[in-house]
C-alpha cells in the first residue's frame, strides 16, 4: 500500500477508536464498514494494524487479549481510551504438536474448547474420544505456525459438526472460552460438556452458579450453559463412570455410550 495511503487509513481509524459515541473496541470488520475503507478487507486491516503495532512501540492502537463476544474476530482499541498492555500476536508463533497416538482428522466431529492451562488432560480426553472413532480438533494440533488464531478457531467451530467443551476450574474463568461457547450457540450446533471428575469444588461451583472468576459477559454464558440449555449434553472425565449430578436435567447427562449418537455420526465411524 503506498504510504500516504497507509498512514491516511492508519489515521481514520485511530479517529473512529477515539470517538466518544463509538464503543471502546471494534473489529476489523466493524471499522472497514463502518470508515467505507473499501480498498482493504478485514483480514488485511487485521494485518496491518498487528504490523504497524509491531513497527512501532508507541503505536496508538493495540487489539484485545479476548475476541469479539458476537463473532471471536479480534478487537481493536485506541490506546488513549483502553489503556496500553502487552500482549500476544495474534497469530501462532510455535510448531502445532505432533502428538503420538492423536491422529489429526480431516474432517473433525467436535471442536474442542478449554483452557489453555488444561492442555494436558485435554489431549488425554482427545485420545479417549478417538478410542471411541470421535474425531476432535483442538489447537495444540490444529492451529499452524503463524496462522491466524481467531480465524483458525471461527473456521473450526463453524466447520465442525459439534462444539465439545471441557469443563474445568480453569475453564469457568476463561472468558475466551465463555465466548466460543457463545459463538457455538450462535451456530446452532450441538454442545458437549465433558466435566473434570472428581473435583468436588468444581460441581459445588457449578451447583451455586458460581462463575464469578470471569466478567459479566462469561458468568451470562456459563449461567445459560448450565442451565437445562436444549442444545447441551453432559459427561465426566476421565472418570467416564462418574454421575454425580450438580443439578442437571436427568436427560441431560449422558453414558458415555450415548455419545455417538447424540452426535449423529453415520455406522463409518464404528
């Protein structure tokens, strides 16, 4: 893009971010429609703006550590009205694992949403699903070097089947998990929780409802899960026997044989 031109569009959408009447944090796909930059799309605005801020410490325009509530796209700010921060590129900087007895499907079953601090256990319960000829995607695999990570993952959910989650402490205070819960709502797909067994602090949280370790936002989504949500169905892990039940509806906790069906995946898959 020629520089007078780069910095001219720079400078319309730092005047957009500033605006009083306009909220703190947009999308790129906000800002494009809303300035009519219509020599640039989204993914390309997204681009230059993580560019000019890496050039640049003093760059007053940063994105947020959390994605859009509506869309997971990433949000931009006006340093001056959010404040400055440091944080992580958008886009992969290591090597996806290779991870032995894992096989990366093609055509995943279930996008698997968590916390990053639940890797471990998270790729135990993938190995578990692929015993039982479920396919699930999960970003320690999925997500390539240098990769878009919102779109890596919008791609995921919007392509997947089923939208799994697995239901730790750590989880119920990831607001970056609340909201791809929304976004699996959002797209009408089916949602299974797979809940951490044998943590009793976990079902009494879930009991009370109890999601205060997030914002308003995730502690909204988290109540509308737990709470008899039609599309969603229940199980433990790694104890698959277990069935305490911290208030769920009878139908909503499943046998792990029940899973695939609830699924629907065709006869192929046994």
């Amino acid at each position: 893009m020629d520089p007078a031109k780069r910095e001219k569009l720079l400078s319309d959408v730092l005047d957009y971010l500033n605006r009083e009447e306009n909220f703190e944090w947009a999308t790129s796909g906000t800002l494009v429609r809303k300035i009519g930059l219509q020599e640039i799309s989204p993914l390309e605005l997204d681009d230059l703006l993580l560019q000019s801020h890496q050039e640049n410490e003093s760059f007053p325009i940063r994105f947020s550590t959390l994605p859009s509530y509506v869309n997971l796209n990433v949000l931009w700010g006006s340093v001056e009205r959010i404040g400055d921060k440091v944080v992580e590129s958008i886009y992969r900087l290591d090597e996806p694992l290779d991870i032995e007895d894992l096989e990366v499907s093609e055509s995943p079953d279930l996008f698997l949403s968590h916390s990053f601090r639940d890797s471990e256990l998270v790729i135990s319960l993938s190995k578990h699903l692929m015993q039982s000829h479920i396919h699930p995607w999960i970003a320690e695999t999925r997500i390539l070097r240098h990769q878009h990570i919102n779109q890596g993952v919008i791609r995921a959910i919007a392509e997947s089947p089923a939208f799994g989650v697995l239901i730790t402490g750590n989880l119920l205070s990831s607001v970056w998990s609340a909201k791809e819960i929304e976004f699996a709502f959002r797209n009408d797909k089916k949602v299974i929780g797979f809940i951490q067994s044998g943590d009793p602090l976990l079902l009494e949280q879930i009991r009370v409802a109890d999601f205060s370790g997030g914002n308003k936002i995730s502690q909204e989504i988290f109540s509308r899960f737990f709470d008899n949500h039609p599309d969603v169905r229940f199980l433990y892990f790694p104890d698959t026997s277990a069935r305490s039940n911290p208030g769920f509806d009878s139908e909503q906790l499943l046998e792990w044989e029940q899973l695939e069906s609830f699924l629907e995946l065709g006869p192929e898959r046994s």
